[in-house]
C-alpha cells in the first residue's frame, strides 16, 4: 500500500504544478523531460513506471492522455 500513497502523492503535486498550464505548456515541459530522459534513461525509468502505475486511479480521458505521454516518452 505504500507504494501506492507514494503514487497518489507524486500525482497530486504533479496535478498541483501543472493544474493551471494549458496542454501546450504541458507539452514543451514534456519536451524538456524527454531531452533529459534520453540523457540518462535509467534515471528516469522509475519515474515512467511510476507515472504508469497512475492509471488505475485516472478516468478514461486522463488515462487515454497518460497513455499518450508515455507513448511519446518511449519514443
């Protein structure tokens, strides 16, 4: 279950950060991860899987955008 608090909490910043950005900025701040992901893609590993775990907690429309994401992130 700790796995899953550490989920949410990370989701909830995340949502908190970026609850006022429009998709497009969300986009460019994607752009910048993504540089910096394949910088050093074991760093980050962790942080995709994590972001995968968020799935089961996310409606339809979150979950088809997540899957979006990580789609571009792998890339």
């Amino acid at each position: 279950m700790g796995g899953d608090a550490s989920i949410i909490k990370m989701f909830e910043e995340f949502s908190e950060a970026y609850k006022n950005k429009s998709e497009e900025e969300i986009m460019e701040e994607l752009d910048k991860l993504k540089r910096d992901f394949q910088q050093d893609p074991q760093k980050y590993q962790k942080h995709l899987e994590a972001l995968a775990g968020l799935k089961n907690f996310l409606d339809d429309e979150q979950r088809e955008k997540l899957e979006k994401w990580l789609e571009y992130f792998n890339s």
